[in-house]
C-alpha cells in the first residue's frame, strides 16, 4: 500500500512539473512575441526610410516624365507611413512567424502595401498638400515591399542555413563559410510531387534536421532534367542504381504515400541495392469517402519496418457500426495477457466499453496490459484483472456469475506446434475443453456475443495445435441453436507475437547470428497484430450465429526472404555479416501453408478482405461425441507418459476428418509443385 501510494504521489508531482513547464514555456513565448513584432516593425521602419531617402533625392532631380507634385517632405513621408504600418496591422502582418512563412503569408503582406498606397493616393487627392502623385505613390509602395519582402527571404534563407536568427555563433560560423551542421545525412527523394517537395522544405527550413535533400528521383518526362527549389530532379530508368552509387548520398526517401504496397516491394527492392538506408515518408491521406487511410495516421519519416515487409494494406475497424457496438458493453477476454489479447483489450478500452475484465492464467503479462490500461485511462476505464484458468469450470462458473459479460474474446490456449507436439493432452484440455467450459458458461449466463480466436493452423490441420483449434471451431459451430451468438475467426501468423518467428529472428541477429529457419522452401502468410484483432472485432459486430470468419491475407511471404528483410533493416548483409542456417522443419510444420481464402466456397462479408466460410459444421450431439472421444483418450494421462502422442493422434484422427500426416502432406505438396 505504502508503495502503490509513493508511486501515486510521485505521478502526481511528476504531472504538476510538466503543467509548470508548459505555463513557463507558455509565458515565455507570449512574452518574446511582443518583441519579435517591435524587432520587425524597427526593421520595417528602417526600409521605409532608405526608400524615402532614395526618393527624395529622385524628386530633387526633378524628372519631368513622373508627375511630381512638390518634393518629398518629411510630412508626406510620415503620412505614408502610418497608412504602411497600419494597414500591415489591420491585416495581422506582424502576427505572423515569418521563419515558416508560405506563399499566403507573402501574398498578405503584399496586400497590405497595395491597401495602404490606395489610402495614401486618396489621401492625396483630398489634400493635395500630402500627395506625391500616382506614379511617385507607386514606386514608393513597391521599393517598401520589395525591401520588406527581401528581409523575409534572407531571414527565412539564414535561418534555415544556421539554426535561428537569434544565434549569433551560428550566423557567425555560417558568414564564415563553416557551418554547424556537418552532421547531416545527404538523402534522395524517390518522388518529385507535392509530398515530395513538401518533404524537402520541411526538412531545409528545419534547422535540427538530420537529412539534407540531396536530389529528387522520379519517372515523370516534364520535371526529370530539372530542379524543384534547387535541387535536381533525376530519372528512375535501369541507370539510376549506379548512379546514386556516385552520389555523396547515404539514404533514400520513398515519398509515394498513395503507392500500392507491390510498388513499394518493388521500390524496397531496387533501392537497397544502392547500399543506402530506404526510408519511408508516412504522410496522412484522404480516401474516396473523405476518411484518412489508416495506414498513414500521421507525418512520419522512418524506416523500413518489419510489418512493411508485408507490402500490403493493413485490415482495420472502419466501420462507425462495428466501433459503437462495444460501447457501454461488459466484455471479457480470456488469454487477455497474450499477444492478441492484449491488443483486444486495448482496442476495447478505448471504445468506452462499460467494464473490461482481463482473465490469464499467467499473471506477469496480465499485470503488464492492467498496468498500462490503468495508466492511459486511469478513472475513466472499469477495469478488473482476474487470474484463472480455463480448465478450472467451478472457478470460470463463480467469475461467469460475478460479471455476466456481454462479450467474451476467448484468446486463452496453448498455441505452440512444436510444443504441442510433445505436449498433446494438455492441448485438447486446455484448448478444446477450456473452450467447452467458456462457450456452456456463456450460454448459461446470457452473454451476447462470443467469438473464438482460431488459427489458419485448423486448415486441415497436421499437427496436434491445429486439430485442436479445428474442435474448438466445432464447438462454437455447433451452437447455431443457441441465444448467444457464436463465431470463430481464423487468421494466419502474427508478426511480433510471443513465440513467434519475427522475435526470435531479432534475438539471433542481435547475436550475431545465425539466423536460424527450417527450410528455404517454406512460405507463410503474415500478418500485423492490429490486423488480426481488427478481423476479431469486426466479427464480433457482425456474428449471429455459428458464423467462421477468415481474412483474405494476401500473397504468402518467403521465410527466407523475411529473414534476410529482418538482417539487412538490421544495417547488416545477409550470408556475410549474419548467415542463415538451415534446421529442417518442426514436428506438425507443414512446408507450405495452406491458402486460407478459396473465394468460390467463401461469402464476402461488408469489409471487402473478411469473408465467412460456408461450412455447416456439426450438431451438438455430434460434437458431444467427439469430446467423448477425446476424453477418454486423455482422461488420467500425463504428456510425459509413454504412448501418450499415439492416443492423442488416434483420437483426432477419429474426431477430425481432415487432419493428415505432415509428412505425407509435406510430399505430396513438393511432388505437386515440381510437377507444375
């Protein structure tokens, strides 16, 4: 208690010093603001007063091809002064920050010399005594906002070149010919379009950037053989590799947000082959319908990621109808620490769902997501965090009682496949009987929805995971009867989650290597974390009964070429600073995997890459059967007894129709390609 109160205190302290330090900030600021305008206005002054100077003396030459009406005299001059200075205020000239100034900001000031040299001409006209004429009226409005426009664009010029005006050192080393910045990195810019060139400002008029655009690339025939503020713009042809290997340039900058993920492969692909980093620039999009991409949430200049590898758009909760479904709701999700768990219960916090239960059997990772949850929304979030097993059916029955969940997520089972293997009992107790014990609880306690995370491993499952996970699908399709609404989805690996290839990939590259992968031939399909529990959340707003949601996940991804991927955004080359071995496959591991999305025997759902597998699946009493089976098979035995793997495979062998023998499916597949 006295920990937990030492810890609030110090949050406390730690929140009322950042308010401080944002008041102060706030203060200063306001506080140089009035100065910076005197500063502007006195450097204003100044030009008006060379260019009266500069027209006295012409008015003196008396030039009789201007109509002059008397000379330049100090009052004429104050006259015209004060119509300047007011007008740029009226128009808010000296409220802007001219370091960041664009065309608009440009276009205003101009508007406000021409306003002002309007009211000193009509002035003139009703006192003659003030006039200088229209044609001396004119110069002199414009030789004041031609010298108040070249101040701006030294200013702005100086400031991009040596940091801020106020930096008397760093003008110093500029005028001096050594500038500060040698840090920088020369990039070029794949992309001379609007994004493109407004990337290249950014970047030189911000004086604590790393990057200095060095030149543009691009296919366009109308801008190759130019330059855009400076800088030239070259040809993507079969020459451009080798070209930018002459180039004092250390990084590449795909600047082509709208791209389709192939031709961000292909970019991917040509550009590393110069040696440089490829950098990606995120910028927020507007679709057909007005909404942003997702994809692009916000300006970003980064690099290449793992979850880019899969060159494909991201699947997300789009729908306004599937967000407000979980509003106000009491939802729980088992295996709530996990991967995916995890990552729902994130989702679901900030949906204002009306209370989130967090149900793990292992307690660390059900702290951590309970402590994060707690932290970003604190009061604002019901939140309980209950440590049980599935298995445990009076335990799971007194939770059920207690919260009467609207929803249940069920994500808790044992997932591994080499494990598995070893450890087949408690993949049919803990996976399809915790399911059993979850699915008859949230019947018998009203719950609305409930949705089971299945794997593209229940595909004609060749493992003892996979077989597992398809019973676990039969006792959610089994339910169509029922007043709960009943669904199962299906997804493919999850880049990033625990346990899988992707962290181990980062473990062996950090040491060195090798990279380790069971054959060269093994493809899989991939997919991001927020891909997977955005199919999740989308099918538990569209369940009704019995439904089995899969995600079309696009073109399958090489093992090999992912870990070479991982090696090189690593900064290191494969085969040379980090090898790859291969370790053959894993007992239950298929070569290839199967293609989740056969779209002639699947239902296109509203969301264009979830689709609902037409599969009629059993009855109750068939399904009952089954566990029967199953049952039996591991009642009173341990996975570490003799002849426990044959009575486990014996009995899914009897209970699930399409598992087969990996290494019969492993031959048979190869056979099959080689002859296509």
């Amino acid at each position: 208690m006295k920990i937990e109160v030492g810890l609030s205190t110090m949050r406390s302290d730690f929140q009322v010093f950042r308010r401080k330090k944002r008041e102060l900030a706030l203060r200063s600021t306001r506080s140089l603001l009035p100065k910076r305008r005197l500063e502007l206005m006195g450097i204003d002054t100044a030009i008006f007063l060379t260019v009266c100077f500069l027209m006295s003396v012409l008015t003196m030459l008396d030039i009789n091809s201007l109509s002059v009406n008397g000379r330049f005299t100090l009052g004429k001059a104050l006259v015209l002064y004060l119509c300047v200075m007011a007008a740029r205020l009226c128009f808010r000239v000296y409220a802007t920050v001219w370091r960041y100034a664009n065309v608009s900001i440009y276009l205003k000031l101009m508007t406000a010399d021409a306003a002002s040299g309007c009211v000193f001409f009509l002035i003139g006209r009703v006192s003659p005594a003030v006039s200088l004429g229209a044609a001396y009226t004119l110069v002199t409005v414009l030789l004041v906002m031609l010298g108040t426009l070249a101040s701006r664009f030294v200013y702005q010029y100086l400031y991009a070149r040596a940091g801020t005006a106020s930096d008397l050192r760093a003008m110093r080393e500029l005028l001096q010919g050594t500038p500060g910045h040698m840090h920088q990195v020369n990039i070029a810019i794949v992309g001379a379009g609007n994004i493109g060139a407004m990337l290249a400002g950014e970047l030189r008029r911000n004086p604590r950037s790393h990057h200095n655009p060095y030149c543009f690339i691009d296919t366009d025939p109308a801008k190759i053989g130019s330059s855009i503020n400076g800088i030239p713009v070259y040809a993507e042809n079969e020459r451009i590799v080798e070209i930018i290997k002459t180039m004092p340039v250390q990084g590449v900058v795909i600047a082509l947000p709208d791209a389709a993920p192939e031709e961000k492969s292909r970019l991917y692909d040509l550009y590393r082959q110069t040696g440089c980093q490829v950098m990606l620039f995120d910028y927020p999009l507007g679709d057909k319908s007005g909404e942003r991409n997702v994809g692009y949430g916000k300006r970003e200049l980064r690099r290449f990621s793992i979850n880019d590898l899969l060159f494909r758009d991201e699947l997300s909760i789009a729908s306004t109808k599937a967000k407000d479904y979980y509003r106000d709701k009491t939802v729980l999700v088992t295996g709530g620490g996990g991967s995916i768990g995890s990552e729902l219960c994130r989702q679901i916090a900030a949906l204002s769902p009306r209370r989130l239960v967090i149900l793990d059997i292992y307690e660390n990772n059900a702290y951590d997501i309970q402590q994060e949850l707690t932290h970003k929304y604190g009061k604002d979030l019901t939140l309980e965090t209950v440590i049980a097993s599935v298995r445990d059916e009076k335990r799971m029955e007194e939770i059920f009682a207690e919260v009467r969940p609207d929803i249940v997520f069920h994500a808790a089972a044992h997932k591994h496949v080499p494990l598995m293997e070893h450890s087949g009992c408690e993949a049919i107790k803990n996976n399809v009987f915790g399911t059993y014990n979850v699915a008859n609880l949230a019947e018998k306690y009203g719950t609305k929805k409930f949705v089971l995370i299945s794997t593209d491993k229940a595909v004609n499952p060749t493992n003892i995971m996979g077989a597992s996970k398809r019973l676990c699908e039969m006792v959610v399709q089994c339910r169509r009867d029922s007043a709960t609404a009943f669904a199962a989805v299906r997804f493919g690996n999850v880049l990033g989650s625990n346990g899988s290839v992707i962290p181990l990939f980062k473990k062996q590259i950090t040491a060195g290597g090798p990279v380790t992968i069971t054959d060269k031939r093994a493809i899989r399909y991939f997919m991001t974390i927020p891909e997977a529990v955005g199919l999740v959340m989308e099918a538990g707003a569209m369940a009704k009964n019995g439904e089995l949601f899969v995600l079309d996940m696009g073109k399958p991804v090489r093992i090999l070429d992912l870990a070479e991927n991982m090696i090189r955004l690593s900064g290191l080359r494969p085969y040379e600073d980090v090898d790859i071995v291969e370790i053959g496959l894993r007992p239950g591991e298929k070569l290839y995997e199967e293609l989740l999305v056969q779209t002639e025997g699947l239902e296109r759902t509203e969301n264009k890459l979830v689709f609902i597998e037409r599969d009629k699946g059993y009855s109750r009493a068939e399904v009952d059967a089954k566990l029967e089976i199953l049952a039996r098979a591991v009642s009173g035995v341990s996975s570490g007894e003799a002849g426990h793997y044959e009575r486990v495979i014996e009995a899914i062998q009897a209970t699930v129709p399409t598992y087969r023998d990996p290494e019969e499916v492993n031959r048979d597949t190869i056979l099959a390609r080689e002859k296509a």
